[in-house]
C-alpha cells in the first residue's frame, strides 16, 4: 500500500527510520513528510534513503504536491506524533506540509497516530481531551505509547509504541 507518514519533532524520531525500513521490508511505498522541528532530530537524506522516494518540507517547495501526495497515499500516520502536531490536528490546523496534506487527504482514508512524548505531556488534560476527540471523529487510529524510562530520565508513559505495532496498525487502517 501507499502510507503517507508523517514525522514530528520529537526525540522517537529516529524511530520512524526503523518504521519506513520495515514497511518496505513488507512491500508497502512510504513517502514521508517531516516537520521543520522532525529535521532538528533526523536528516531527509536518512527517510529519502530508506524509503527511495522523495521526502516532503515544505509546502510551497511544489504548488500541487500536497494534493498529489494526499491523494496518492491508501493510509496516512504520524509517528512519532508530538503534543503540537496532535493539537493542531484537533484544531484543524494546516500551517504546515504535514497539516496541509493531511487536511486534504481524501475523505474515507485513515489516519494512523502514534504519539510519543514527556509522561507529563501525555498525561496533560488538553494533549488527553485531543486525542479523545480525534478518535471520536472516527477517522483517526491512536496506537497509545509505551510505559519505559524515557530519552527525558522520567519512567512512565510516552514512549513511540513498538515500530512494528505501528506498521500492524498502519496495515490495519489501510485495509
Ligand atoms: C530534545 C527535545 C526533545 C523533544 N521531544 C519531544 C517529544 O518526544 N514529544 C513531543 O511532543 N515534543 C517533544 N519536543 C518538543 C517539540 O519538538 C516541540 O513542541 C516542537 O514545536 C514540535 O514541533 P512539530 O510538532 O511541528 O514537530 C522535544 C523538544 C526537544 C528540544
């Protein structure tokens, strides 16, 4: 299938290399969108390398390319899948390549979310009320993170959820 995945700025960023080398290792075409905050953690020369296709920055860089890519991709995913990017898509937000292409991503494709984050983000009522009500949408898939000592010295939830859990829901989401 064609998965459209986004990644954000956070420190499970790197984990999203394993999770493009995967979905290919499967016979899945990945075209991923980082945010500007994603390029301070990773490079696109690793997403470009791993998946062999371009990888998406900026939304002015080609007039159409978020429609292109949004209608293109069978399943879309952010992962990992910051606070910020989590509210804004609550919000409804576009400011961005990843918003922009998600906001336009065809009616009936899913959108998979795999947050990853700081215990007390994850645990803050507000990133907690907007995960509560994209899932309510009914459009949006949430793979919850793992429980473990983050990159932070904290132990508790946030951690990116296993790579290959994300690609089963991925694959699932993608029917
Ligand atoms: C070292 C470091 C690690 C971070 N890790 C995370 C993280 O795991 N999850 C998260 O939601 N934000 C994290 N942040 C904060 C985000 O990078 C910040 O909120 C940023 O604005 C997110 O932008 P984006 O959502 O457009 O990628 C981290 C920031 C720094 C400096």
């Amino acid at each position: 299938m064609n998965v459209l995945l986004g990644v954000s700025g956070g420190i499970a960023a790197y984990r999203a290399c394993e999770l493009v080398s995967l979905a290919v290792k499967r016979g899945h075409t990945v075209r991923v969108i980082m945010t500007s905050s994603a390029q301070r953690f990773v490079g696109t020369t690793s997403f470009e390398a791993l998946s062999g296709q371009p990888v998406m920055i900026d939304t002015f860089a080609d007039a159409l390319g978020h429609i292109e890519w949004a209608k293109w991709a069978s399943v879309a995913a952010v992962a990992p899948a910051s606070a910020n990017v989590v509210g804004k898509l609550a919000c409804g937000l576009a400011d961005d390549a990843l918003g922009t292409t998600l906001m336009a991503l065809p009616r009936g494709r899913r959108i998979v979310l795999a947050p990853a984050m700081n215990t007390e983000m994850w645990l803050n009522p507000v990133v907690e009320r907007n995960l509560r009500w994209l899932a309510e949408l009914g459009r949006y898939d949430i793979v919850a993170p793992t429980e473990k000592r983050l990159a932070c010295g904290d132990v508790g939830p946030g951690g990116l959820a296993e790579p290959v859990d994300v690609l089963a829901a991925i694959e699932a989401a993608g029917g």
